[in-house]
C-alpha cells in the first residue's frame, strides 16, 4: 500500500477541516451582514487562513491524487465530515445529537471499506503475478 500517498490523502484531508473551521471561526467574528461585509472578511486572519489552508489542501490532494486512483481517493475526503463535526463539537461547543453520531460511524465504516478494498486488489495483484505460468510440461 503506497503509504505515503496515503497519509497524503489524510493531511489535505485535515488540511481542509481546519480551513473549514478557520472560516467558522472568522465569520464568527464577523457576525451576520450583507455582501459587503462578508466581502471584507474574507481579508481577516481566521478566514484568509481557511482559505489558505483550503489551497495548500488542494494542493496536496493533487499530489496524492497522482499516485492514486480517483476512486480510492475521493472517499476520503469523507473524513472531513467526521473531522469537522468532531473539532465543531470539541471547539465550538456545538451539539452533538446521537442520530448525527450514528451518520459519522457509517461515514467512517465507508471510508475503512474502501481502504480495505485497496488491500485486497494489491493482495489479489500480488497472488496473480506469483502465480506460476502452466507451461503444459510435467
């Protein structure tokens, strides 16, 4: 399993979550206005840092993305919905409700089946090259 690829994955993806919170954070401080107002946010520290974090992400992901297929790649990005929910709870004291909990038990069940898929086409991958090539001799 190409490791490194891998835990590239996992930081765009954490990568991402903190921009998302950073915006939080920074519209927090804004509280609710226009267009104008929201326009000159996007100039404070907490929401041009999300916004910075959001490219340095991206960024990364495409580096991962390169290594990897699209359809290994892409669920991951899932995890950003339980990493969010997790600081959003931990962070902003946001509720939590049970049904919302059961929703992030499923997404992480996803996202650790498609991680085991991986495993199981390299393991599959592995056992066709070792095969031994039937040359009709015995």
């Amino acid at each position: 399993m190409p490791w490194r690829s891998i835990a590239m994955l996992i930081v765009a993806v954490s990568l991402g979550a903190g921009g998302q919170l950073c915006l939080k954070f920074g519209v927090n401080q804004l509280g609710s206005g226009g267009l104008v107002e929201v326009i000159k946010g996007i100039f404070t520290p907490y929401v041009f840092t999300g916004f910075c974090l959001y490219g340095l992400s991206s960024v990364i992901y495409l580096m991962a993305l390169s290594k990897l297929d699209l359809s290994f790649a892409y669920p991951f990005v899932a995890l950003s919905f339980v990493l969010v929910t997790f600081f959003s709870w931990w962070l902003l004291h946001e509720q939590l409700p049970p049904l919302r909990i059961v929703g992030l038990v499923l997404i992480m069940s996803g996202v650790l089946t498609v991680a085991a898929s991986y495993r199981a086409q390299a393991a599959e991958a592995h056992v066709a090259i070792q095969a031994p090539a039937d040359s009709g001799v015995s």
